[in-house]
C-alpha cells in the first residue's frame, strides 16, 4: 500500500521510490547543493511558471516573482512535512509570492490615471498575434483586476489552472467550505467586473 | 467560466526556455550568496529598510514593474558549482580547480568565459542557440556538440577535444574546424607579450603544437572586425530579428534554403514566426522538418503552433502527431501532447482526446495539461 502522508490537512499519496527520491532531493536542496537546486528547479519550473504567468497575466515582473518563490523554496526547503506534500507546498508558495505582487499592484493602481496599470499582458515572451485575443485578455485581466487578491487566484486557480477544489484550498489554506463561498463570491463579482466593461 | 478557459488558450503555459534559464542562473547565484545572520547585519538592514520605504512609497505606483533583467556574469566555481544544466537539455560540468564566468544567456546565444581549468560542455542540437567559449585570446563557436576545453592562462595553453559534433576555433594561430574525435591544441608564448591580460589583438605569435588537420589560415576573426560589414547571421545572433530576415532575403537567401545549416533554418525559422512572417517561417520550419535531422521534432511543434494560431486545427492535430512520433520524449514532446490535446477538443474528437490525455497523464503526470487531462481522462485526483 502507498504511503499517505498528511500536509495541511489534506492526504496526499505518492508512490515509495517517487517518494524517497523527494526525500532525497529536498534534503540536498537543503544543503544547498547547486546540482539539487537545478534539478528541483527543473522539476518545478514549468508549475511555477505557469502558475505565476497565469494568475499575473503574463506581468514584465513574471521573472521576478518566479525568483522570489524559488528563492523562498529554497531557503524554506525544510518546512515542507513529507516528500509528498512537496508540490502542493511548491504552489503554495508561488501563490503566497504572487500574492504580494498583486497586492503591490492595487496601491499602484490607487495612484495611476492609466487603466491598464498593473493589467499585465506586457511580458515581452508574450505572443497574442490576434487583436482581438489580445483585447479579450485585457478585459478579462481588467476586471481580475477589480478583485481582491485571493478571489483572483481562487478564480485563476481553479478555472484558468483546472485545479481541483482541494489543491486550490491548500494553495490558498484555508478550509474548503471558505474557498466554496468565496469562489460563489468570486464569479458574480467577476462577472460583473466583465459586464461594466461591455 | 468562458473568459478564462479561453485564456488558458491564448496566454499559453509561461515564457520562452532561454528566459527559464536566466531564472535558474538567478536561483543559483542567490543560493550560493550567504545569507547574512548577525543581529548587527539585521539591525543595518532594518535601518536601510526604513531609510527606503519613503523612496519606495514615492515610486511604488510610479514603476509599473521592470522588465526582467537579462542574466550575466554569473561565476562557475568547480569546487562549488560542478555543474549547471540548462532546461534545453545542455549541460556545463566544471573539473574541481576550475573557474568559469557565464556572461550571456538569451534566446539565442550563450557566452561564457572560461577563466582557468577544463569544463565538459554538452550542447544540445536543434535549440537554435549558438554557445561561445572564451578562452584568453581564443573563441571556440559551438551549435551542438559534446566538447571538453582547458585553458591554462599560466602558460597560454588551450586545448580543445570534441566527441560529438563540430566546433569552430578561432584566435591566435588561426581559425580551425574541429571534428568529432579529433583534439586541438593551441599555445602562445605569454612571456613575449604585454602584461596580462593580453587583449587579442595584441595577442604575441602563436605556436601551434597540433592540428587536427589540414587547415587553411585566415586571419582571426578579431583583427578584421571593425571593418567588416555586420551578416544576417551576425544580426540574428544579436537578436536584430527582422533587420536578419530583411538581410538575408536581399541576399537570396531564402531561394537556397538547401544549404542552410539546420540550426540556422530554425534561427530564420523562429525569427520569422516571432515577427509575424508566417508564410517565411512556413517554408524555413517545412525544410527543417523534410530534412527529418535532430531539429525536425521542433519544426513540426512550430508548424503546429502556426496552424492552431491560423485556426486550422485539422492541420495542427497532425503537425503535432508528427512532432510526437518524431521525437516522444524530447523538449517538445510535453507541448506537443498538450496542444493536441487542445486541438483535438476544439475538434470535438471525445474519444480521441481521452486517449491523447491518458497519453498525456502517463508521461508527463504532473505537467501543466495535466489539470484538464486529468476531467478529460476520467481520473480521480489524488
């Protein structure tokens, strides 16, 4: 039978040998051995990257809120509880970076006359040849926008990622019951946000 | 919720492999900064803190978030950094009194100097990305290839020893090609030159002590540069994509794409796409595919890619299936198996789309189609 290990509440399962070869890569990231650290970055970048680029609209500070969540894996390493808590820890702590740039973002917002300040849809890897695509992403990543924080990436989490409601809950961690109310509350205020651009 | 499934479409899973790398380069190097501990270093760091957030409450909502700074001068210490890979695959392996300095990494090129000692360098084929290697006064030029390279600055001695591929040497005694299985070596007497170190143009003679074959002697690229007129390859290097492209199709180019060289084809290929010139990139990307060589799996994912942007998603579906039976487990393959995945639920193909996100699931579990593989498969999550 497989290996349950508890993180934040929540089971996860991993297989035996996935399990220890987790073990042993988060231990030698701990030490800090720059071979580790390349590898669990290799392991992780893609849902790193995809997550941030996602929830951020494809912000010029993609790059720099994807260092910063590597960064904090890395000097946090230990505080992950078991080998197979690891990827959802590794989300959590993407969204918890995210967060903070997204919080930044509103105070900008409170000053600037523009807006599409803090819109995103600037990175220069971008490519939305459709100009309609492209109009459609900024009114979405608009009205995202006008939410708070943590609605915007419940939203972003579970429709945009298709994550299940669990994943999005440890995320986010808080309980399940919350993250169902507050999605409820999440999209009829994003689809108002949407309808006031139309 | 439309809007955002759309946008899963449109904004598609992050930034380009090369900008990843520059992340990587950025982890390693912070990760190798000792993190400060004294209660006096935090005490000072408070103080700048408080010292900054007036500067910062200013600037806040005046910055609109710096674009992402390009990666250099990263030093590669053998003793504490053996080795770095890179997400494309290649690989630099330090030998443990070495010294190495990476001073570019982009979309296109990576340079870095080689300070003292030897380093491996494993330089994956078909990624479009042209390596340099500083040695002193010596540059080694690689496209794809497995190569091991000493530079002892004490006694001005490189050596040079490919097991896979070709790379191009040039410097003080000339330029050379060396082929796999094949060692050069090179040497200037540093004591008859100016005090190091010794810029190469005033390099002193060198004395060749092997050659890996009969070469003919041209001079070294870095007497003649100031004179020479920038080339469309020279542009493309430098990421002056469409000034490249113009360049090259005034020179005809373009009507003999048969003796481009394949990383060069999904250079032009991939310039030609990122600046809207669809029909260009069409024809460079089907060359490269029809040659059927390492980069052929690339071209088909691009080709796809055009398709599924071009709304013919009949064409992308097999484009994709192509990449996948070219290459099923190579850097493409994950995208590849997700925009299938894409395409064939934009074409209604249920029945074909589970069995694409069952494939899918097998090979890349955790990837980032794997949330709607998963709806798609029937799996329960974990």
């Amino acid at each position: 039978m497989a290996p349950v290990s508890a993180a934040r509440g929540f089971l996860q399962v991993a297989r035996p040998d996935e399990e220890a070869e987790l073990g042993a890569l988060i231990e030698a990231v701990a030490r800090g051995e720059p071979r580790a650290i390349s590898r669990f970055f290799g392991r992780y970048q893609a849902t790193v990257n995809r997550l941030v680029w996602r929830l951020l609209g494809a912000d010029a500070a993609h790059d720099d809120v994807v260092s910063v969540a590597f960064e904090t894996m890395v000097r946090r390493i230990r505080d992950v509880r078991s080998p197979g808590a690891l990827e959802g820890w590794v989300r959590a702590v993407t969204v918890n970076a995210t967060r903070m740039e997204l919080r930044g973002r509103r105070w900008r917002r409170l000053f600037s006359r523009s807006i599409d300040e803090g819109v995103g849809l600037d990175h220069p890897d971008l490519s939305v040849p459709d100009e309609e695509q492209r109009e459609r992403l900024r009114v979405l990543y608009r009205a995202l926008g006008r939410l708070g924080a943590d609605e915007r990436q419940m939203l972003v989490l579970r429709h945009l990622e298709g994550l299940e409601l669990t994943e999005v809950a440890e995320a986010m961690g808080c309980s399940l019951a919350t993250l169902k109310r507050r999605l409820v509350r999440g999209e009829e205020r994003l689809a108002t946000a949407l309808g006031a651009q139309r | 919720m439309r809007p955002l499934d759309e946008a899963r479409k449109t904004l598609g899973e992050g930034p380009s492999f090369s900008r990843r790398d520059q992340q990587l380069a950025r982890l390693l190097r912070a990760s190798a900064r000792p993190p400060s501990r004294s209660p006096r270093a935090r005490l000072a760091l408070a103080g700048t803190l408080m010292l900054l957030c007036t500067g910062l409450i200013v600037g806040l909502w005046r910055s609109s978030g710096a674009p992402a700074r390009p990666m250099s001068g990263m030093r590669l210490d053998g003793a504490v950094t053996p080795a770095l890979d890179f997400l494309d695959g290649s690989s630099v392996a330090l030998d443990p009194s070495s010294t190495a300095r990476i001073d570019v990494v982009d979309e296109r090129q990576v340079e870095l100097t080689i300070e003292r000692g030897s380093l491996t360098a494993h330089v994956q084929k078909g990624t479009g990305r042209i390596w340099r290697h500083h040695a002193g006064p010596w540059l080694v030029i690689v496209r794809g290839t497995r190569l091991r390279i000493g530079y002892s600055p004490e006694q001005g001695q490189l050596e040079v020893g490919v097991s896979e591929g070709a790379v191009e040497v040039s410097g003080p005694g000339g330029s050379a090609r060396v082929e796999a299985g094949e060692t050069l070596q090179r040497r200037v007497d540093v004591h008859a030159g100016p005090t190091s170190p010794a810029p190469p143009r005033q390099a002193p003679q060198p004395t060749e002590l092997e050659r890996p074959r009969p070469t003919r002697h041209r001079p070294a690229p870095v007497a003649v540069e100031a004179d020479r007129p920038v080339s469309w390859l020279e542009l493309l290097a430098q990421g002056h994509r469409a000034a490249a492209l113009d360049e090259a199709e005034r020179q005809g180019v373009f009507s003999r794409l048969a003796e481009l060289d394949e990383s060069v084809l999904l250079q032009l290929a991939d310039a030609a796409r990122l600046e809207r010139r669809v029909p260009l990139a069409r024809a460079l990307l089907a060359e490269s595919l029809e040659r059927g060589q390492a980069g052929a799996a690339e071209a088909a994912y691009l080709l796809g890619r055009l398709d599924a942007n071009d709304g013919r998603p009949e064409a992308a579906r097999a484009s994709f299936s192509r990449a996948l039976s070219l290459s099923p487990h190579g850097p493409f393959a994950e995208q590849s198996r997700g925009r299938l995945l894409e395409v064939l639920l934009e074409l209604e193909e249920l029945p074909a789309a589970r069995e694409a996100a069952a494939d899918y699931l097998q090979n890349h579990p955790t990837g980032a189609w794997a949330g709607l593989a998963k709806k798609l498969a029937g799996a329960s999550p974990p």
